[in-house]
C-alpha cells in the first residue's frame, strides 16, 4: 500500500502543476490557450493507449511487472519534459508518455485496492494523497517560477521523485502475478480460462462499466479545470496574483485531500449513491456563486469547497465499479474505466482551451457547472448495487 500511495502522490504531484505553469509554457513558446491545450489532447492519447493495453500487458507479464514498466515509461516522460524547453511537439510527446504511464499505474492501482478488505477506506485514503500531491505541486511550482527558475526545471523534482517510487514498486509488487482471487471465481468463468477477446467483450458489454466510464469523464474533467485553468481565469479575470492563483488552485486539491479522507464514514452513513448526489448539488451551488460574485476571495473559498464536496466521487465509483464487476475482471475493467475516465482531464481542458481563444478565459466557470450536472446524470443511470455479480 505504502507504494501505492507514493504513486499516486507522484501522479498528483505531476497533474496539480500544470495549472500553475500554463502561463510560462505560453510564455516559452508565444502560444495561444489553444496551442496550450494540444498538451491535453496528447495527454488523452496517452489514456486511450493505456485503456486499451494496460489490462492485457499485466496479464502477459503479471500485475506486478506491468505497474514497473509504467512507472519506467513515466520516468522517461518526466526526464524529456525537464530537459528542454526549446520544442513545443517534444513536450506534447512527454504530456502523451505520462498521460499513458498514469493511466495504466490509476488502474492497476485501483483494481488492487477494490481487492482489498474495506475498499471504501482505503482507496479513500489511496486518493486523498493524490490530493495532497496536486495541493503541494502548484505552491512549489509558482515559487520556483515567479523566482526566475524555468519552468521545465519543475519536471526534475518528478524525475526526483519517480526514482524511490520506482524501486518501491519493484519491491512490493515484483513477485505479484495476479489480484488475490475471491473463492467464488476458482469456477470456469475465471478470466485465467477466457481468451483476452472474451474477456474485452465481456466488459465492453457492460452498462456499468460504461456508466461509470461516462461518470469519471465528466468528473475528472473538473480537476484541470476547477484546480488548473482557473489559474488564468483568477489572474485574468479576478485579477489576482500569481501567488493568490496557485493559492486558489492548490486550496481546491487540499479540499479534495481533506474529503477523501475525512468523508468516507459520512457516505456510509448517507449511503454513496445518496451522498453523490447531496454533494454534487452542494457542489453545483458553491460553483455559481464563484461565477456570479466578482471577488478574488469568494471565488477562492467557492473552489475551495467545491474540491472538498467532489472530492470522494472517484471513490464512490470505483467501490461501486468492484461491487458491480467481476473480481475476476477488475484489471481489465479498472484499466478501462480509469483511462476513460483520465481522459476527462485532457478533453475538457482542451473544450475550455479552444473556447478560451475565442470567447475569453471566463467560460471557466460555466464549464465546471455543466460538468458538474453531467456527472449527476451519468450517476443516475449507474446501475444500484445489490450484490456482488461473480
């Protein structure tokens, strides 16, 4: 587990960032909102490789090998986007290498932590630290930039870091070849007994798994946006500091770290699919108010609380996901749902890039709304939990 959190400390680490440097990357290289955002789009190929191969890869060379070589192929993105800030297209390559290598590690990890006894818990906790990770980034970001320090020199800190996660994950996970098996799969619907196209077809079959899909999309479409893009929009339309900025967006992921800690006992209480929906309308209220009130200070305690009321969706999801999945199947479907659902940050930042251009930063807000609503249709048609289909 002590693995699994760094990992997902690294990825946050590395997704909070972006936000803070958009300014400076448009500086390095004279482009628009909509130069900025192809940066997403590779980033969303990267998640689209990772969707369709990760689940097949830890088959062929076990779970364990497969979260190694992500973190490998990470670790190259992470050393091409620090070396240079001379070729837009290399940096674009170095977003799609990372986007892919965070893809496979997201479901690896949340498949493994479905597993587990009181998932709820722990991949509560798995991805509170994602949060601590994306709250911390930005501050260190904007100090080492608004010091003069270039901004690629920030990748070196994921350079840094992508070394003890990888010698970590080598230890804890070499010798794991598959998920612990729960005692109802040792029939003969064990995917061990179904070729990889049986088993793909299965899942792309199933109104869960594309529900949740869907539902992730529009959700992790919310982060780069609310903890990313607004950034901008604080400097350009609430005319705030750089610092104030990266304060804003970091206080967003400090309040999605501190709900997924703190909240998972309350949607117990409440139920999860009933609290998503109580909190997404909370969410919903807060996200006008930051729109239509024209203060820097609303508009950073707004997104603040925002963070903190979506901040256990990814969880409800994905316990959700394993209670409604074949164990049996949750690599693969895990491996699916994450990347889809990864690809939320890369599509809607690229919406909002593309609209930016055009209309102005201010379609930040309006955006988060509507992703917002999205996300409570898709919750609705999620299938309820009844009992674990084996």
């Amino acid at each position: 587990m002590c693995s699994s959190f760094l990992t997902l400390f690294l990825a946050g680490w590395n997704g909070g960032s972006t936000g803070a440097l958009i300014p400076y990357i448009e500086k390095a290289f004279a482009i628009t909102y909509a130069h900025v955002a192809i940066l997403f789009v590779c980033t969303f190929i990267g998640y689209l490789v990772a969707a369709a191969g990760a689940g097949a890869l830890a088959r062929r060379v076990g779970f364990g090998y497969a979260l190694c070589i992500s973190v490998i192929v990470e670790l190259t993105g992470n050393i091409i986007n620090s070396s240079q800030q001379k070729s837009f297209p290399l940096m674009c390559f170095g977003f799609l290498v990372v986007g892919m290598a965070f893809a496979t590690q997201l479901g690896l990890c949340n498949a493994y932590f479905a597993a587990l006894p009181k998932p709820l818990m722990w991949t509560g906790i798995l991805h509170g630290i994602y949060g601590l990770g994306a709250f911390a980034s930005p501050l260190v970001a904007t100090a080492m930039t608004t010091h003069g320090v270039p901004y690629h020199f920030f990748y070196l800190t994921n350079v840094g870091m992508n070394v003890p996660v990888l010698a970590l994950a080598w230890l804890a996970f070499h010798d794991l070849q598959a998920l612990p098996k729960h005692p109802a799969e040792n029939g003969p619907e064990n995917s061990e007994n179904m070729t990889n196209s049986a088993i793909s077809g299965t899942i792309l079959k199933s109104r869960a798994v594309w529900t949740l899909s869907m539902f992730l999309l529009f959700y992790v479409g919310c982060f780069p946006c609310s903890g990313g893009w607004i950034v901008s929009y604080i400097l350009e339309v609430r005319k705030g500091s750089p610092e104030g900025a990266s304060w804003v967006a970091s206080a967003f992921y400090l309040g999605v770290a501190v709900g997924r800690i703190a909240l998972p006992a309350l949607n117990i209480l409440m139920g999860e699919r009933l609290a998503v929906f109580i909190y997404l309308l909370c969410a919903i209220g807060l996200e006008f108010l930051a729109w239509w009130i024209p203060v820097f200070a609303s508009t950073a305690v707004c997104t603040a609380f925002v963070g903190l009321a979506i901040s256990t969706f990814y969880t409800a999801a994905i316990t959700t996901g394993g209670k409604l999945i074949p164990r049996s199947m949750h690599a693969d479907a895990f491996a699916l749902i994450s990347s889809i659902g990864q690809s939320g940050s890369a599509l809607w930042p690229l919406v909002v890039g593309v609209m930016s251009t055009r209309s102005g930063i201010w379609v930040v807000e309006p955006t988060v709304v509507a992703l917002l609503g999205a996300q409570g249709i898709c919750w609705a048609l999620v299938p309820r939990v009844t009992r674990r289909t084996e």
